[in-house]
C-alpha cells in the first residue's frame, strides 16, 4: 500500500520523469486506501474536500467523499484526519462537534487542534474546561515524547 500511495503522489505532482496525471494519482490512491493506507486516505480527503484549494487538483467537490476518507484513516488514529474532521465541522457550523474532534488530536500532541481549541474558546464556542483539558493533554502527550536519547540529540544539534 506504501508503494501506490508514494507512486500516486509522484503522479500528482508529476514528479520522477512522471506526467502529471491527477487521475492515476487518485486511481492509486484508492489502491492503497483500499490495502489500508491511512496516508492514501488523508489524500483522498485532500482532493475531495478541496478540489480547487492548496491541496486540491481541479477533480469535482464531493465534500461528503473526503470526510469519509478523513474518518476512514482517523479510526485508525490518523491525528492529521482527526484534526480535518474538526476543520470540515467548523467549517460547517458545527462548533461542538469541532472541538470534539480536535480533543482527541490535542490530547495525543497535535499543536494545531490545541489552537484551534483555544481559539474557539475565545471566541466562546468552546469552554474553559474543555481547553484546560486540551492543554493537559497536550501536555501529557508531549512529556511522554521526551526521552533522554532525544534531549541528547537535540543538545548535539541532531
């Protein structure tokens, strides 16, 4: 699944001799999101929900299409589509469910969910309980992450 996933990428970006061709990229894509790529389905999420955005190629909106492809890979713990579904429900209105989504993704250290917690709370879509429990979270999710090999590595500039 790895291999179609990087093969379609060098299709979208016609890069490796390859011809851009958004249509293999997203024929392999499916391949690997198919064969469990969680990868292939942030993609998919990508060119789907945005067709015509920074990630987006042009192919027809199917909003509904890139969220399935989002929850498909956050089920599986994919932080990033975890944090798109929070985007996609904010941008829909959908404030409350918006931070539940980006819960679960500060909890495990992803800055950009705890951002956009602490700006819905400040905009008072979101309450200082839930964002205390984000910055806990976070917090916890970055001090499981520290190890000594790391703290090593980072003082000799690794």
């Amino acid at each position: 699944s790895r291999a179609k996933k990087v093969l379609g990428e060098q299709y979208y970006n016609g890069k490796l001799g390859l011809t851009k061709d958004v249509t293999r990229a997203i024929e392999l894509w499916t391949e690997a999101a198919e064969l469990g790529s969680v990868d292939a389905h942030l993609d998919l999420g990508y060119v789907y929900y945005q067709p015509h955005g920074p990630h987006g190629c042009g192919v027809e909106e199917d909003e509904p299409r890139g969220v399935r492809h989002w929850q498909e890979a956050a089920m599986k713990g994919h932080v990033f589509c975890r944090h798109n579904l929070g985007v996609a429900e904010f941008d829909n209105g959908n404030h409350e469910l918006a931070v539940q989504h980006w819960m679960i993704s500060a909890k495990v250290g992803f800055q950009r969910s705890l951002n956009g917690i602490k700006e819905m709370f400040v905009k008072g879509h979101a309450t200082k309980a839930q964002y205390a429990e984000a910055l806990r979270g976070f917090g916890d999710a970055a001090e499981e992450m520290k190890s000594h090999q790391r703290e090593e590595a980072k003082r000799l500039g690794v």
